[in-house]
C-alpha cells in the first residue's frame, strides 16, 4: 500500500494500493489501444473535450486546492492560485487542436505539406512539489495533440492527479486516453521509460533520475522531455529599488518552503548595496507566516517529508553563518524556519547543490562582470531574476545568464502563454506556450506528385 501522509500534521490522509509493473503494462495498453480513435477525434470536439475539462476543474476548484494544499502542506491561497492556472492550461491548450497547422514548401514536380502528428502514447511522469500543476503541463498539449496517456504521479502526493483523471473521464475524454498510475519511482517510473510501446517521457524531477531517465529512454529512442533542478540566482544591483527587491526576495526564495525548482536560492547583491539590503530583508523574512496550510493568512507550510527535513538541515551549520532565521511552529508537522545564510561564497556547498526548502544563500559580488560569472557558475539554468533600473544594463546581463527563464525587476517564472524550461543541466525541452506542443507532436512530410511522368 502507499500511505499519503500529510505534512502538517504528520496523519495518513489516504492508504492507496501500489501498482506494479504489471499495472503499468496494462495502462500501456489500455492507452495504446484508445490512441487510434482519440487521434481521429475531431479537432473541434478534442477542443470542446478539454474546455470541458478546464470548466470541471473550475467546479471543483476549492476540493482540488484543499487536496493539494493538505497532501503538499501548501498554503491554500498558494494552491488556489494553482488550481485556478490548471483550468486555465486545459483552457489554453483547447486552442490548439485546431491549430496545429502544417506549412507548404515550394519544391519541384508536386507539392510538398508538413503535418503535426500525434506521438502515440506519452508516459508522464510528475515530482511532489506543484503535483497537478505540473501534471497538467503535460497532460494539457498530450491531449490537444491527440496523444494518450500514462501519467504516474509522486508517490508522496498521488491523490489530486487521481482526481484529475475522474475529472477527465466525466468531461467526456474516452475511457483509456488518460490513465493514472500509482507506484513507485524504481518500479513504475522505469517501466514506463523502458516500454516499447511508450513514445515520449516527459519528466519533472531531479536531475539525478533525469539522468537515468534519460540513459533507459535512449535505449529505444524515446522522446524526452526533461525539467529538472535548478540554483537560481537573484541578481540585485545597487541601484535597483533595493526596498522592492528584498520585499519580494522572501517569497522567491521560501515560497512552497523553497521546494521549488525555480526558487532565486542565490541572492547575489552589490557589495555597496549589502547592508541596506539585508537590513529590508531581514525584516520580510521575518514576517513570513509561517504556519497551517488551511490557513488563509498562511504563507509558508511545512516540508513535505521528514527526510526532507533532515537533508535541508545538512547545509546549515556548514561554513556560510546564519545571517537571518524567521519563525516555524513547533510539534508536529515537517516545519523548518525560513533561513538566509551571508555571507557565502559561490564554492559552499550551500551555493552549488539544490537544497530544495527554505534555506538560502547571499553571495556578494564586485561588479556586472562577477554578477553574471557567479549566476553562471553552476550546473543549473532554470530560472532568475535581475533588478536594476538601468534598462541596458538589465538586457545585457539577461541575454549572458545562462538559463531559460528570467524576470527582469520581478521574481516571476511561469506563465500559461510563455515557454517554461531549463538550460544546461536543469533540462532539456519547453513546457506551456505554443511551445509545449512541438515537444509532443512528430513532424512529418508528405510530397505529392502533381506532374505527369
Ligand atoms: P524525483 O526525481 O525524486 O521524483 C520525480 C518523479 O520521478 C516521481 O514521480 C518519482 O517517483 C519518479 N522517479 C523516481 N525515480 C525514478 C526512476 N528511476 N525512473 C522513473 N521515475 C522515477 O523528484 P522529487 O523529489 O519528486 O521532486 C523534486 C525535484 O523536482 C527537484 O529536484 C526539483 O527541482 C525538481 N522539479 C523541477 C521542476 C521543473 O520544472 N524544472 C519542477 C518541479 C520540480
């Protein structure tokens, strides 16, 4: 069995049976075998399938964002804001069915066509963090291209990726096309890369099993799609609006408690500016709420594991001094103070592995040169910020950072329209936007004679 347990109160919410290899092969098949007639379906009514889907989503909004918020420890108003983006991604990706348009290439003695062709059957796979908002990154333009599914959700947090599939079904999605899968990483998860009869991996995750990943899936020429970690760096100029940037660093870096892939865990600041920038940041990160997910005023909840915990704890009390610690219940439940370490050096530990909670780092730097060395003197690229008032120099060191997400005077990284993914090691192939559908569909071409021979 796999046992859900909540984070805040350290209580099973749910006991679940665990699937096996022979379940997963089974949902190969069940999915393998609705792929002919779901690819037929008309691009009208696929479309129509998934505005049904996002306006269920939206019925079932406030039970959706309660799951979540219980089973992750998220902050309610956070998994709101989540739930309310899943309705809008299977809103979005309805536009597309009846938009993947093909082009006509002038060529000699006939005419030649592209077509965007479905892959088959796409095997996702979603880490715990943002569980439905991830899967829905995926299961929004598999669908909208005419792909079936195989989504195996975190074992820790499985139970509103097996609400999304009733949702689905009740929409109106013929049995089959989208199938969950409750198991293991090392059991599921593998048998899925490893499956003939499955065309695609898209995978969020680590970038340790990325790579695995990655490895199994070349042995049958799999598509994959990989987002992975990252250690994103938040660049601070001494002539941004230092009173904004440290208001908003907080919640960049704490915000799901820093289990979060695009979390700005590397502050760097301009050595000028480092003393009154820690003195306004200091102050917000210690009025971080932090406390019961199903509060409303909540901010930041607990760690969704005890392990978790544990690791998080291993990079403090290393060499970089605790500069600022903010406040945490005590009892039960994951907690761990939000923590700001400065000054650290770019070689700690600290700056170079993924923590993956709310612990996070302040590194100074000289000038724009070392700004943009540091942000690139990691095996990561996900995501960042820049904040200065001097536009030139805010587009210079954007276009030298090394990653695939940046803000410029703001910590945001993802929205509906705009395409989200990493550089380097944090992976390889663009979610949400136009983008995502490239990565799940094939190209194709067809010339026709026209000439008599
Ligand atoms: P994880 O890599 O441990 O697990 C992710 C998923 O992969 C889970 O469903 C797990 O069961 C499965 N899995 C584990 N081993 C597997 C294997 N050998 N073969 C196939 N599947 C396997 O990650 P996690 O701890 O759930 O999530 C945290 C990580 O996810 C962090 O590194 C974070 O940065 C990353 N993440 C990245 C993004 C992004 O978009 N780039 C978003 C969220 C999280």
């Amino acid at each position: 069995m796999v046992q859900v347990v909540e984070p805040a109160t350290e209580e099973v919410m749910a006991e679940l049976p665990q699937a096996g290899v022979d379940e997963a092969d089974a949902a190969v098949a069940r999915a393998a075998d609705a792929f002919p007639a779901w690819r037929r379906v008309e691009p009208a009514e696929r479309a129509e399938l998934l505005r049904s889907v996002a306006g269920r989503i939206r019925d079932h909004a406030e039970e959706l964002a309660r799951l979540e918020a219980r089973n992750v420890g998220k902050p309610i108003s956070d998994a709101r804001g989540e739930v309310a983006m899943v309705a809008e991604v299977f809103n979005y990706y309805a536009g597309a069915p009846e938009r993947l348009l093909g082009s006509t290439i002038p060529v000699a003695g006939g005419v030649d066509m592209t077509f965007r062709e479905p892959l088959g059957v796409v095997g996702l796979i979603t880490p715990w963090n943002f569980p439905l908002s991830i899967a829905s990154w995926k299961v929004g333009p598999a669908l909208a291209a005419g792909n079936t599914i195989v989504l195996k959700p975190a074992e820790l947090t499985p139970l509103t990726a097996i609400e999304l599939e009733k949702i689905v079904v009740e929409a109106g999605v013929p049995e089959g096309v989208f199938n969950v899968v409750v198991g293991s990483g090392r059991v599921v998860g593998e048998r899925i890369v490893e499956h003939p009869d499955v065309a695609k991996v898209a995978f969020t995750g680590s970038t340790e099993v990325g790579r695995r990943i990655a490895a199994r899936a070349a042995e049958t020429i799999k598509r994959v799609t990989l987002e992975l970690g990252g250690k994103s760096a938040n660049v601070v100029f001494a002539d941004a609006d230092l009173e904004q940037a440290a208001a908003a660093a907080p919640m960049a870096m704490f915000g799901n408690a820093g289990q979060d892939c695009c979390s700005r865990s590397r502050i760097l600041v301009e050595r000028s500016a480092l003393d009154r920038f820690m003195e306004a940041l200091e102050e917000a990160v210690e009025g971080i709420a932090v406390g019961d997910p199903l509060d409303d005023s909540t901010e930041m909840g607990p760690l969704i594991s005890a392990d978790q915990r544990e690791t998080v704890a291993s990079y403090v009390n290393g060499d970089a001094p605790v500069a600022i610690r903010g406040r945490a219940p005590e009892g039960r439940g994951y907690w761990y103070p939000p923590t700001v370490l400065c000054p650290v050096s770019n070689d700690d530990r600290a700056a170079r592995e993924e923590i993956f909670g709310p612990v996070a780092c302040v590194i100074p730097f000289r000038d724009e040169a070392e700004a943009v060395r540091l942000a690139n003197d990691t095996i990561y690229g996900l995501s960042g910020s820049i904040w200065t008032r001097d536009g030139g120099k805010a587009l210079r060191v954007a276009r030298d950072i090394e990653t695939g997400v940046l803000s410029i005077n703001s910590n945001t990284s993802v929205r509906v329209s705009t395409p989200f993914g990493g550089f380097k090691q944090s992976g390889t192939g663009r979610e949400l936007g136009p983008h995502a559908l490239e990565y799940y569909t094939e190209l194709k071409n067809v010339y026709y004679a026209t000439e008599e021979r």
